[in-house]
C-alpha cells in the first residue's frame, strides 16, 4: 500500500509538472499569416517595434476615417489577424488596428500574458495619435484577445469595450477544466479580467455563443456581472466558441455598438 500510494504522488507531482512545462503550448497556438489575404491588405499593412521585438499588422481605416472611432483589435489564441483583417473591412464601419501578437503571422517574438500586455501598450502608444479617428477609442477583444483588451483598457484610456466569447479569467477556466490540480501554483498566464472588471466604468458589448464548449458562458456571465460599467449581453443562438464569427448576425451588434460610440 505504502509503494502505490508512493507511485501515486510521484505520478501526480510529475503530471503537475508536465502540465506547468507544457502551459505555452496548451495556451498559444500560433499561425503563420494567410497569404492571399495579406496580399490583398499590402496597402495597410504596418509594423510597430516594440522595445525588445518587432510586430506585424494591419491599419485598416473606415470609408470616413475623421468620423469614426478607432478600434485596436486582439484575436483568439488560434487566430491570424490578417483574415480576420478582411472581415473587418467588409462588415465594420471604424478604423481599426490589428497586429499579430508574437510569433503569430510576421510578428517576431514568444507569446506570453507579459509580452501580449507589453505589447498592447507598445502598440496603442504608437498609432493612437498617428492614426485618423474621431477622438473615440474602443478595444476589441475575441477569446484570448478579451484578456488583453481588458488588461489596455485599464491602462489606457479606452472609451469602450467589445469582448467576443471572453472569460473572467484563464486560471478560472483552467480550474473548472481540471479540478484535480493545483491550477493556482501552476499557472504563468492568469490573464485575470475579473479583477480588473469592477473598476472600468466604460460600456462594454459582451457577445457570447449559446454552445461555447472551450469558454463556458458563466465565465462570461462573471465577468459582465463584476463590470463596473454598462454591459450589453448579445447571446449567439446555436453558436460555438469558434463559429460564433461565422453567424450571419454575428456583425449586426457590433456594427450598432460602435455607430453609437
């Protein structure tokens, strides 16, 4: 009995540790860019250097630039913004700045919570007074990228927020993914909005999917529950966590959100 439960914990402390060495590549999943659509953004494209690497991106301005808001965007942790950069053009009337984070697309570098936060900043510091937009600001933040747009909000001056299938933390979602380890001491990444939620009085677009099987929705539902501003709860009937983007209304709140800044 003694040498099982001996082999137990040596299982379980070595499963803890393969978990906390494997972390980055559970969490960040990067891409390369898609070529036909970089092609076709080349005229916007832009690179920011940052103090310690360099970013690639795109600055995509609306049909009327001076009469619209600016809007940074944060993808997904699977996600390259250059097609997403397309959509944007096609179904978004505001000027937006999308940059990949590191080593995601051409963006030099290692993602981790600290970089894609250094970064953030790096980023609005760099365009925000350079770029044409009314004077509005707004941060636009999908899956992982809703971390990072809470995280800028909070530092920056941002006027307002739309999070697409976002969470209250990663170390929240880890833990209701795997009760059984110690997710607290393990975690490098806790990207934790809710602790920045209540004191951000700026209106925010939570847009959630009915069958978000990566994000539960009650993480979402924390996070607009602890928001210190005017939330906007859209729910996606039917959608998943990755195909809530693919829904043919999945820009009509948006688009409303934004005309109104």
């Amino acid at each position: 009995m003694v040498t099982f439960l001996a082999w137990v914990i040596v299982g379980y402390a070595g499963i803890c540790t393969l978990v906390f060495l494997l972390q980055d590549k559970l969490l960040f999943f990067p891409h390369p860019s898609n070529t036909s659509a970089v092609s076709r953004l080349q005229h916007w494209q832009r690179s920011i250097q940052t103090p310690d690497t360099s970013l690639s991106g795109w600055v995509i301005p609306a049909r009327d630039p001076e009469n619209t808001p600016l809007v940074f965007y944060f993808g997904g942790n699977a996600e390259d913004v250059s097609v997403t950069a397309l959509d944007i053009s096609d179904n978004a009337n505001a000027n937006f700045v999308l940059m990949n984070y590191r080593g995601y697309g051409a963006s030099e570098g290692v993602p981790s919570e600290a970089a894609l936060f250094a970064d953030a900043l790096s980023v609005y510091d760099s365009l925000t007074d350079s770029t044409v937009h009314n004077g509005t600001i707004a941060a636009f933040g999908r899956s992982l990228g809703s971390g990072v747009a809470v995280y800028l909000a909070a530092q920056r001056r941002i006027d307002a927020l739309v999070l697409v299938t976002p969470y209250d933390s990663i170390r929240n979602v880890a833990r209701r993914r795997f009760p059984w380890l110690p997710v607290s001491r393990l975690i490098k990444h806790p990207f934790d909005s809710l602790n920045l939620a209540p004191n951000l009085g700026i209106p925010a677009l939570f847009l959630v999917a009915e069958h978000d099987e990566v994000i539960p929705i009650s993480h979402a539902r924390n996070l607009a529950d602890s928001w210190g501003g005017r939330t906007r709860w859209v729910l996606m009937e039917g959608a998943t966590h990755n195909s809530i983007g693919a829904g043919a209304d999945y820009w009509l709140p948006i688009r409303g959100f934004l005309n109104n800044l």
